[in-house]
C-alpha cells in the first residue's frame, strides 16, 4: 500500500478512472498474487482514483467469483466475463500459451464487456496485472484509445 498519500506526484491519479485487469479474481485474497492485486486497487482508490476492476472468472475452485464480497471490499466498479472453456480456447488461440488462450473472453463475452466498460467513464489508462492479459488490454486500448501498462507479479 502507498505509505505516504502528501506527496504531489501521487496526486496524478486523482479523479481519473484507470481500468486495471487482472487475471482472477482478487477474493478471497489468500494467494500473493492477489494480495498484492488487490492493494493495487485499493490504493488507487485511496489516492482519488476510480478503478474499474476487469477479471476473468469460471467455476473451478480457484477461479470461482464471489460478487458480494468483491463488491463489498472494492466497490460496484468490478466487471467479471466468463472465462472460455479450455479446450475450445486452446484450440481457438493454439498460438497464444493456456493462461493467455484461457483468458480471452469469447464474442459473447466481450460484446457484454464493452457494453458494461462504456457504462462507466472512459479510462485515463489501462494497469493490465499480468503479462498473459496483455491481449486483452491492448484490445482494450485500442478500444478505449488510451495507453496501457503490464505489471507483472512473480515474473520469473
């Protein structure tokens, strides 16, 4: 979390919207990756900013998406798609390795996306949480024609 909200350059993100992508869902919190997601969001809220959280979601153990509880910690700015299934997303991007492939939501999927995203303000800038989302975000900035930047956890 940011230690110290005085300083002037901190101040850049206030009242802008910043779409930040990340690739599950933030709750429960029990994992590093997601912990440190989650601070991210968090402390673009507490320095003014509105995020507007895009995550993927299915119904394995892992990935399953508990809205009350995101929307209770984070706000009402969290837009869940359902991620494709394996196989057929695997097959459909053969090129792209699975935790890209599995990711890249379907048309359905991104026609919901879009429509929710233009609900909201347009985004200053896009923080996409990890290299295998980039797909996603640049699509998205080039939708949005607004810049984007990875930020990866545990980058090996």
């Amino acid at each position: 979390m940011v230690s110290d909200l005085s300083r002037p350059e901190l101040g850049a993100v206030e009242g802008k919207t910043i779409l930040v992508i990340a690739d599950e869902p933030l709750l429960p919190a029990t994992r590093g990756g997601r912990v440190e997601a989650l601070n991210e969001v968090l402390g673009l809220k507490a320095l003014g900013s509105r995020p507007v959280l895009v995550l993927p979601f299915d119904e394995s153990d892992g990935m399953r998406f508990d809205a009350p509880s995101h929307r209770e910690v984070i706000g009402q700015d969290v837009i869940p798609y359902r991620r494709p299934r394996k196989l057929s997303s695997n097959l459909r991007y053969w090129y792209w390795p699975h935790a890209t492939a599995s990711r890249i939501p379907n048309a359905s999927e991104w026609n919901s996306l879009i429509e929710a995203l233009r609900e909201r303000p347009v985004p200053t800038a896009i923080l996409c949480g990890h290299d295998y989302m980039a797909p996603i975000a640049r699509r998205l900035s080039n939708e949005f024609d607004v810049p984007y930047v990875i930020r990866s956890h545990n980058d090996e």
